[in-house]
C-alpha cells in the first residue's frame, strides 16, 4: 500500500475529537460557542477565517481585527468519545452536546458572540 493510501486508512481509523469549542475574549470576557465533528479542524478553519478577515459572525471578526490574535483563547469544552456513539449518531449527540452548552453559558448579547435561536 502506499502511503497516501496509508494516511487515508489512518485518519479513517481514528476520527478526530468532536464535541464543543469555546472562543473567549480575553480583554472584554465575550465567549463565542460553537461544535464541530473534528475540533482540530474547526480551529484551523476558524483561526484562517479570521485571519483573513471573512468570518461570518462580523462582531467576532470586528474584535479580532481591533485586539489581535493574541487577545482570544481557544478552548475545548467537552468532547465525546466516538467509541460509545454509532456513527449514524454522532452528529445529533454533538448539536445535543452543544445546546447543552449554549443553555449553560448563555453567549448572546453583550455576553458573546453567539445569535439566539428562534424557537421552534
């Protein structure tokens, strides 16, 4: 087998973490919530993102811009374990796991960064 296909049966092998991230600012404590199937990945897109100036959630961005890189931490909240989980169920347990979050922590409004859902 080559080695490409080596790396591509690897990463297939071992899903990336998935679960819930947190953005926080440090210099005004504003939080942003998100979830993702690959947290590694989020990260990098997110981190790019913003770097290049196109994120969509303009009032991140606007801080970014004016504080810099160095004034935001990423963090992980919590993740799940993929073993316990079929995988036809990983992305509901992660949206579940991130409700579960954004009820906790309440980002929205002059708390962070995150848009209230309409309810359903």
């Amino acid at each position: 087998m080559d080695r490409r296909k080596e790396l591509k049966l690897a990463y297939k092998q071992n899903p990336q973490p998935m679960g819930v991230y947190l953005y926080k600012n440090n210099i005004n404590g504003k939080i942003l919530v998100g979830s993702s199937m690959n947290l590694p990945g989020k990260k990098n897109s997110i981190d790019f993102q913003l770097k290049m100036g196109g994120h969509s959630n303009k009032a991140f961005q606007a801080d970014y811009n004016l504080l810099g890189p160095e004034a935001f931490t990423f963090e992980i909240l919590e993740t799940l374990k993929y073993q316990d989980i079929t995988p036809d169920d990983w992305r509901n347990k992660v949206n579940e796991l991130e409700e579960k979050w954004l009820k906790k922590l309440k980002p929205y409004g002059e708390l962070g960064y995150n848009k209230e859902k309409a309810e359903k």
